[in-house]
C-alpha cells in the first residue's frame, strides 16, 4: 500500500511542476509568426524578426542535437538565437516596444566575471542596443536586469536601453 502512495504522490508532483511549464508557452496571444533558425556549425545565430518579441516556443526540432530553451536557444527583443547545433522551427509572438523615458547604460563584463551597473530609476525594460563584445549577449543568460540594475556576466559588453516606469 505505501508504494502506491509513493507512486500517486510522484506522478501528482510531476503534474504540478509540468503546470506552469505549458502555462507558460501559452501566455502569448496577437501577432505571430513562424522562424526557422539553425546553427549548422556550432556556432551562436541570431535569426531577427519583424517587430518587438514578446516571447517564442520551439514548435519543432529540424535535427542537430537537443534544443534547451536558455542553454541552445532562446529569444530577445529583436529575434531568436541558436547555437550548439540546435536547429528549429519556432513561434514568435511580437507587439508594441515600451514607451516612457528610456536611457542608455552601458556595461561591461571584464574578464568573464559578473558585473552590476546601477540605474537612476526603475527599470520595466531593456535591450541590447549595441554590442562590443566577441561573446554572446543573452537576455537571462549572460545579462539582464532587476529593478535598479543591470547585471552581465561571461564577458558580454554592451550598450543597453533602458526603459523606466518612473
């Protein structure tokens, strides 16, 4: 009888950390589009969209090795990116970009280590305006922000506009 507890008990976990998973990849409604993106040599690709990305879903595997949202692809305000061999056939949700004030900070990973630069403001968002480094600059991997700062790490080095919400 404890095993089949123990059984149930796993199978609801799996349910409840799956939830929000697929939640997720269905938060996205309006404008879309389908983009094919491959890294036929290894190497990082940034394949740009028309508009302002929202989010993106991986919606078939066109061969290569496995797709990871975050670690093989991923998307930012102006496209979607692959690398490591992951080739695919993505979702891409556009819309408006933020409006306000906005300002432009720049920040540097120096030798690959983490590195915080403030900002005089609250941040609702923010993109990579121009880059200067040879390394990648991926939002949520090697830069990103919280409400008062920037944060880039792995040697990204860019110019990043800020919106602010006050």
């Amino acid at each position: 009888m404890s095993r089949m507890r123990w059984t149930i008990t796993l199978v609801a976990a799996a349910i409840f950390l799956l939830a929000p998973v697929k939640a997720r990849a269905q938060q996205y409604t309006g404008n879309s589009t389908t983009v094919r993106c491959r890294s036929t040599d290894g190497r990082f690709r940034h394949c740009p969209v028309n508009g302002w990305v929202r989010g993106a879903q991986l919606t078939q595997q066109l061969g290569g090795p496995a797709c990871a949202q975050g670690k093989t692809w991923g998307y930012d305000d102006n496209g979607v990116w692959v690398d490591r061999g992951c080739q695919g056939e993505f979702r891409v949700w556009t819309g408006g970009r933020p409006s306000g004030r906005s300002m432009v900070v720049r920040c540097s990973s120096q030798n690959g280590t983490r590195k915080t630069c403030p900002v005089d403001g609250f941040i609702k968002s923010a993109t990579v305006e121009q880059q200067f480094s040879g390394s990648p600059c991926i939002q949520d991997s090697t830069w990103g922000f919280d409400n008062r700062s920037l944060w880039v790490n792995r040697g990204c080095r860019a110019d990043f506009r800020v919106w602010l919400s006050r």
